[in-house]
C-alpha cells in the first residue's frame, strides 16, 4: 500500500530560482528603501536575491521553541515540554539575506554606514488545504557599528520581516486539485532539500509524512498513487454503448424474423502503472433484450461478456494546466453472446445467427472506440498568482515530463514566474 496518493513538492533549487526571479522583477522595490522610528531613519539596499536554506531545519527549529516561549507565557514544566515537543512537528527553514548594505541617519547630517546580515527563520503549516510559509523570527547582525548598530538592527528587524513575508507567501505550493476526486486534508513537511505537500484519497484519512521517501530533485515535482488514478478513471462518466437491428417482417400475428436490442457500459476500471504509463482494464456490464416472430412472439435471453479483459494502455501528458491520462493502444478482446438457458426448439438458426452476429459485430467496434477514446483528466497542476508591490507574479511549473518511480507515477520540471 501506498504511504501516500499524491504529493507536490518544490526543492532549495526551484524555491531560489523563483527568489531570483521575484527579485529581478521588482527590485528596487520592496528590497531597497528606507525606514523610520523614534526620529531615526535607515536607509537599506538588499543586493542580492535572499536564499532559501531548507536544510538547517535543527537550527530553524531551535529559533522555533525561543519564539514559542517568549510568547506563549507562563507555562508549567508539562505545558512547556508540550510545546517543545510539538515544535518538532512543525518544518522550519531559513531565508538567509546575506549582507545588506545599510545607513543610519539620526540626523542633524550624522549618518553612520552599518552594512549587517539577516536571516529569516520560517516555519511551513497547512491552513484550509493552502501551505502557508511564514517567518516568524528574524537574527540580524552587524560586525561593528557598536550603539548605532543595534540601533539601526531594532529598526530594521520590523522591516525585513515585511520582506521576507511578501518573498515567501508568493513561493508556495496551491491547493492541490484532482479531477473528479475528493482528497484529505494535506500535510507538509520539509525533508533534505525539499518542501513536500502529501495527501490520501478521500475515506483513506491524512497520511503520516513519510519520512525517509526518496522524492525527484527537481525545482517542481509531483507523485500520484495508483488508488489515486484509480479514484481518477472511477470518476470519468462512461457512456452506455446502445444497439440493435430488427429482420421481422409482416404484421399483426403474421409475423416471422428476429430482432434484439442491446445497452452495455464499460465499468468497474482497474487501474495498473507500467512504468511511465497506465494499463487501464474495464468489465463490460449491460443487458440484451431478443425475441424473435414465428407467428408469434418468443422471447429470448442472452448475454454478453468480453474476453480477455478489455485493456487500454495508456500514456500520462500535459495538455495546458492538466495532466491527461490518455489511451494509445488497446489489448486484443473478442465479444461474446451466449444463450442464459435453452433455445427453444422451434427458434430458427438463422435468426439465432442474426441476433449474436448482430450484436458482436457492432459491440466489439463500440468497445474498441471507447478504449481508444480515454482522457482522462487527473492531476490540475499548480500555478499560484499573488500580487507583490502592484505586480501580479505568477508561478508555473514548465518543461515538465513525466517519469517512472517505484509505485507511483512522477511528474517533474522546473519553475517559472510570470
């Protein structure tokens, strides 16, 4: 069994690509400005794209239980080591600024340059099925500047805490979408370099995060389950198949012939990964309505089946913002129709042959056209807009292909802002 059905995850790579990109786009604003308090005013320039860091989540962590107990107040020993032991639950990272060029004005024309380095201590939490990445503490030094530099770092705590919210809540991983299927409440977690979103089929509860998974390194990737894309093809409407032909000529009670009529529908699909691709196999269920006129009416029951299984072998590809499960060849099946008892003696041959000939010669091409015919659509995949200074920025998940990982289907790519 799957330790999971679906996850979305980005890596440091993808997270600081998009920074860079963010960056670009806006800079100067947000990252270069000025700040005032208590008469004093600092003006700053960030130079470079802050930098995500989610491997020192023992660090982040750490920062994590001194903001909780500066904030939580008085607590018994058992209240405390509650909360200590509930922030280990909780994945931190750090958005590191490196050095960021800054001058303190206290005016009457006394400025003082203090150039300090910033870190962001974050933490990731799932709100209303939306990953929410927030700082909640900011470390920032200066190597000299005695007085004024701590100054110029109380007021500029305040400060980088804007940014680095703005920065990190427009890199994010959206709600994750699958056609058809309803899904549990996801949960995140931060593993080596990567910040992963996974979540079950809905009636199978929230999974554990599943530590020790080895996930794509990709700046995007994303893992579905086979009970996933079974969920999936169990929620794409099936047509009936519908026929039927009739030979009975004459009127009243002077008739003589056969005729049937026929409603069949692929049901019940199973759903197998084979590497890169599905194997999707159908049963067919319906019922068949014959009778046949020697003056007089005799009706007659029959049924249909197919064997072996009806089989569509598929492919997985991205058509706009959907991933499509669509059929590229199907299994070889021959259609039966076989009496449910005897046949009355009297009942021809040849109208016999009429009513099973009828209805396989044109089931089997109606069965045929609705394996060929799969698309499915599963996975939405993610674009989150988030407007920043005026901007709307956009990001997408782009060249994205689709890979084979041992008892899931991946999908992975890189990142982009528009």
């Amino acid at each position: 069994m799957s330790a999971f059905d679906v996850a979305i995850g980005l890596n440091e790579d993808g997270m600081n690509s998009l920074s860079q990109q963010v960056y670009q786009r806006i800079y100067p604003n947000v990252f270069r400005g000025t700040t005032s308090a208590g008469g004093n005013t600092v003006s700053y320039d960030i130079k470079t794209p802050p930098k995500f860091n989610l491997l020192t989540t023992s660090e982040a962590q750490d920062a994590l239980k001194q903001y909780l107990a500066q904030h939580t107040g008085n607590l018994t020993p058992d209240e405390q080591q509650f909360v200590n032991d509930m922030s280990q639950q909780v994945p931190t990272f750090i958005l590191d600024f490196g050095e960021i060029d800054a001058t303190l004005d206290s005016g009457g024309g006394n400025t003082t340059d203090i150039p300090f380095t910033a870190t962001a201590y974050c933490h990731a939490l799932v709100n209303n099925s939306t990953l929410t990445l927030t700082p909640f503490h900011i470390d920032a030094k200066a190597t000299s500047g005695g007085g004024a530099a701590n100054l110029l770092l109380n007021i500029m705590i305040h400060q980088l805490m804007s940014v680095s919210q703005q920065l990190v809540q427009s890199i994010t991983i959206p709600p994750i979408t699958i056609s058809g299927v309803a899904l549990e409440p996801p949960i995140v977690g931060i593993e080596g370099n990567q910040i992963v979103v996974v979540t079950n089929v809905q009636g199978k509860g929230s999974p554990a995060f599943p530590s020790g998974q080895s996930w794509p390194n990709d700046p995007f990737f994303s893992l579905l389950s086979q009970d996933l894309l079974q969920a999936a093809a169990a929620a794409n409407p099936q047509a009936p198949m519908t026929g039927g032909d009739s030979s009975v000529k004459g009127a009243g009670p002077f008739k003589f012939g056969a005729e049937y009529g026929y409603n069949f529908t692929m049901v019940n699909p199973r759903v197998a990964i084979n590497g890169t691709g599905l194997d999707i196999a159908f049963d067919l269920s319906g019922s068949i309505s014959a009778g046949v006129y020697i003056f007089g009416h005799i009706g007659l029951c029959y049924g249909g089946s197919a064997t072996p299984t009806p089989t569509a072998h598929c492919s997985l590809s991205v058509q706009g913002n959907s991933l499509e499960i669509v059929a590229n060849s199907i299994s070889t099946f021959t259609i039966f129709v076989t009496p449910c008892g005897d046949v009355p003696s009297q009942v021809l041959s040849w109208m016999t042959e009429f009513i099973v000939a009828g209805i396989v010669a044109s089931l089997t091409p109606a069965v045929s056209a609705f394996l060929h015919d799969i698309h499915i659509s599963s996975l939405q995949i993610p674009a989150y807009t988030l407007p920043i200074d005026g901007q709307n920025l956009t990001m997408n998940p782009v060249n994205l292909s689709v890979i084979g990982v041992p008892g899931y289907i991946g999908l992975v790519g890189g990142l982009q802002l528009s």
